[in-house]
C-alpha cells in the first residue's frame, strides 16, 4: 500500500517534469536540447513508476 | 452459444453481449472520462492535424470550427447514442440483430471490418513514419499514392507484424499499456503545441506579449488561409466543422457506442465524450497541426504529412515513442475487431488466424500512404458508411412504435433479412455517394447530415410496406 502510494506520487512528479519543460520553452526559460533530455527522463520515469499501479488497476 | 454470438461478444467487451446490463454492473461517470480520452487521443491524430494545413484552413475557420464541431459530436453522443444505450442497454450488434436480422447484421460486419482495416492501416503508417527517422530511407510525400521505397515497406511490414501478432494473441496487454501511456500521451501532444509554438515565435521574430498577439501570430503564420496544396479540397470553416462533428460518425450518429454507454448508470454520461473531443480532437489536432505548419514555414517545398520526423523535430525521442505508442496501441484494438467482425461472418474459422489475416491486410493497405495522406477523405467516408444504420436503430427505438408499427421486427418475425433496414442502408449510401460523385470530393464532409434523413425516412416508409407483406402470426404478435 505505501509503496504504491509513493509510486503514484513519483508517476505524477514525472507528469510534472514531463510537462514543466515544455511550458518553461515557451517562456524562453529553457533551451529546447534540454528540454528534449528532461522530457525523455520523465517519459521513463512515468513508464517505470505507473506501470506497478496502473497496471493492477487496469484489473 | 455459436461462434458467432460468442465473437459478437467479444467485440464489444465479451459480457451480456444478448442480455441488458444488469443494475449491478453499471459503471460510474468516471470510467467514461477516461475511455473516452483515451480512445481519442490516438495516433491518427498526428496526421490529421498536419491535413488541416495542407487543406488551407485559416485561423479562426480550425479553431471555432472546431469548437463546433466537437460540441454537436458531444451532443450526438448525449442525445442520440447515450439515451437508447441506457434504455435498451444492449450492443449496437444485438440491438441490431432485432431489427435487421442476422444475414443483415453479417453484412453490416463486413462493412465494419474493412472498415477497422483501412483505419488501423492508417494507424500502422503513422507509426512507421517514426522508424523512418531512425533508418533514414525515403518516405512517402504528401500526394504519393504507392510506396515509394523499399525502406519504407519494410518498416510497415515491421511494424505491421508486430502489430497482427500481438492482436491475434489478444489485445489485453496493448490495451493495459494504452491505459498507463494515455496521460503521458495527452501531455506530450500538448507539448508538441506549445514547443511549435515557440518556434515559430522565434522563427518569425513576433513580439509576443498578450494572448492577441498569440492570434496574430496564428493568422498571419500558422492558418494562414492560403490556397490548399494541389488536389487538395479548400477547407472553411463549415469543413472543419462538419469534419470534427462526423469524424466519429459511426460512434454517435452511427451507434457503435451503443456497446459502450449501455454501462452508464445514466445519459447524461455521454458528455464524458467531451474530453475525448477536447484532448484529441482539439488541442492534439492544433498541435500537430502547428508542428506541420513550422516544418511547411522552414521549407515550403516539404509538403509530407509525416508524424515521425514532425515529433521528433519537437520533442526528439520522446516524440518518436510517442508516434510509436500512439499508433500501436490504437492499431491494435481496430485490428482485433475487424478480426472478430470477419471471423462472425465465417464462424468456424479460428479467431488467431483471422486477426492474423485482417493485420495482413491492414499492413498492405498501409503500404498505400494515400491512406495516410487522404485520411481527411477516409474517416469522412468512414462515418458516411455506418451511419444509416445508427439512423435504423434511432428511428425503430423511437419512431416506429409512434407511428403503430414494431419495432425489432426481425426478432418478431423471425425473419434473417429485414430488407426495409437493408434498403435504407443501401439506398441512402448508393445515393449519398452518386451525389459525391456527380458534385464532387468536397461534398463528402456534409453528406452524411441529409443521408441520416434520407435513411430515417425510407426505414420508416418501407417498414410499412414490409410489415404489412410480412405479418405476424398470432403468437408472434
């Protein structure tokens, strides 16, 4: 049960670091090459920590 | 219980496939929201968009267009499909079975299967536009009608495959995996947007310091409203508009949806089909439409719709696994259906070697990047093809009973062929496409509107007829 609940707080961050950069790019607050390396590091991140969970939910 | 029934059970979720939902399985107003975004957050999306552009769009024509649109969508699936979904809590198959008949609702299997085949085709040439940026070969342009390289069968053969396989041994798993990467997609394809975006901010050197300079900027570089590119047809905004109402034609109108809202607990659920408009058919669509823009303002000569190169120019790998994903979880289903589909039609034939043949022809017609690159034509034709039917089921529920006549008469009878539902089907599409033929390409995205009329009143005109020829016996009645 906790772990799911820190896997569920960990995909949602990803959601964040997944999405941020792209805002922060449109702001001119970020170069587009890192912004390709963070959305990259989030779209793992979500895969491997939404999986466990979302996967069980999806019965 | 035959093959056949079983595999009608299959397609629309393998449960009460003959029976009504029972009060204790109905789902709450979540479980649409999330079905529904999902499923319209796909990888034809990515095409789609790009198509608006090519077909000249202007800036407030794409965006209230398709505001609209999406709106009357949202309303055909809480006025039409969502009210009989929750009376009659039956399949869209079963539902017609009553009414046409078996041989009839065979038909209307085959129609539906080619259908899912050229769709999930379209689907199969989305995702292997991503392999081309990896292996580099030459990929089709925006008018290319043939393959036009070795390198690219082969990566649709690639893709194709692995998609047939994974469809014949079930979609449970690619279905499960569509789930966990629906956010994460929605998120990336509004990146896509924002990143152009800035793009073409920096592009064009505009000053950007108020959401009217965002419109600015979208008039003068984004929709410019300039002429189509060759063969192409103009689009306005009563184009756009009709193309986002009827682009899911066959869900609404058409009823496919019957199988999926007769879960609602109540009709107003329909409305969770908004989010599924909004995401997908909205903001994915504007996205991938400024990606396509960008790439046509860095290079005019570059007219090729292609996903691919388009997300990985945005977001770079995470765009490609976002093509890939995209299109494949979304293939995978429709070529699971059209297998089920063709195997009710030959219901001894096993299931795994169906799916695998439906996948063959799916793969070969994405081959074809027509398809692909005339999809705008295709999902037209696509709902045009299915709608008479969900205007059968509208007016045998609602209309017929009113007018003293019964409704599901095949069942009454007993009869395998109602041929009054057969003519309306028939007749409507024979007339709707000779008007298309005679007038033009262009009238393609309006048609539908006056079929669904034409086939609501010869239903009504020859079930008097049939119903008199075909009387019930006593006990029937």
């Amino acid at each position: 049960m906790r772990t799911t609940t820190i896997l569920m707080i960990v995909s949602l961050l990803a959601l964040v670091a997944l999405f941020l950069p792209s805002i922060l790019f449109l702001a001119g607050r970020m170069e587009l090459g890192t912004v390709k390396w963070i959305m990259l590091l989030a779209t793992i991140v979500w895969f491997v920590a939404a999986t466990p969970w979302m996967w069980k939910q999806s019965g | 219980m035959d093959t056949e029934q079983k595999s009608q059970q299959q397609q629309s979720g393998g449960e009460f496939e003959r029976e009504p939902v029972p009060q204790s399985r109905l789902l709450g107003f979540k479980s649409f929201i999330g079905m529904y975004a999902g499923e319209h957050t796909a990888g034809t999306e990515l095409a789609i968009g790009p198509l608006f552009v090519a077909a000249g769009v202007s800036a407030y024509d794409v965006v209230v267009g398709l505001i609209a649109g999406n709106v009357l969508a949202v309303l055909s699936w809480i006025f039409l499909c969502a009210p009989i979904a929750t009376r009659a809590r039956l399949t869209l198959y079963y539902q017609l079975e009553k009414i046409c008949g078996r041989k009839l609702v065979t038909l209307y299997n085959l129609a539906n299967g080619v259908m899912f085949c050229f769709l999930a085709g379209a689907m199969v040439t989305v995702s292997a536009t991503a392999l081309g940026v990896w292996f580099k070969f030459p990929m089709p342009a925006l008018n290319d009608f043939y393959p036009n390289s070795i390198g690219w069968v082969l990566a649709v053969l690639a893709v194709g495959a692995v998609i047939s396989v994974v469809a014949a041994y079930g979609y449970e798993v690619v279905s499960k995996v569509a789930n966990i990467a629906a956010p994460w997609m929605v998120l990336v394809f509004i990146a896509f947007g924002l990143i152009g975006l800035r793009q073409f901010i920096d592009a064009t050197g505009t000053e950007v310091n108020s959401l009217s300079d965002v419109w600015t900027l979208a008039k003068t570089h984004i929709w410019r409203g300039a002429d189509p590119h060759p063969g192409r047809v103009k689009f306005t905004f009563w184009h756009v508009m009709f193309f986002a109402w009827f682009c899911n034609m066959a869900m609404h109108v058409g009823m496919s949806d019957l199988s999926v809202l007769r879960f609602a607990k109540k009709s107003w659920y329909g409305v969770a089909s908004a989010t599924g408009m909004f995401l997908g058919h909205f903001l994915a669509w504007l996205a991938a439409s400024i990606l396509y823009a960008f790439q046509l303002h860095q290079d005019p000569s570059n007219t090729s719709v292609l996903p691919g190169p388009l997300a990985y120019q945005a977001v770079g790998l995470t765009g490609l696994i976002c093509v890939i994903i995209a299109g494949w979880t979304t293939a995978n289903p429709t070529i699971y259906r059209a297998g089920l589909a063709f195997q009710a039609i030959i219901p001894r034939s096993s299931r795994f070697r169906v799916t695998l043949i439906t996948g063959g022809i799916a793969t070969i017609a994405a081959m074809f990047p027509a398809l692909a690159m005339r999809l705008l034509d295709f999902v037209a034709l696509y709902g045009l093809v299915l709608m008479p039917m969900g205007a059968v089921v509208f007016v045998d529920f609602w209309l017929i009973p009113k007018l003293g006549l019964r409704g599901s008469y095949a069942e009454l009878s007993g009869r395998p062929c109602n041929w009054a539902a057969g003519a309306a089907w028939i007749v409507t599409l024979a007339v709707c496409l000779g008007i298309v033929f005679i007038v033009g390409n262009w009238i393609l995205y309006f048609i539908a509107l006056p079929g669904w009329f034409i086939a609501s009143i010869i239903y009504i005109v020859l079930s008097r007829i049939y119903q008199k020829q075909v009387p019930l016996s006593a006990a029937q009645a």
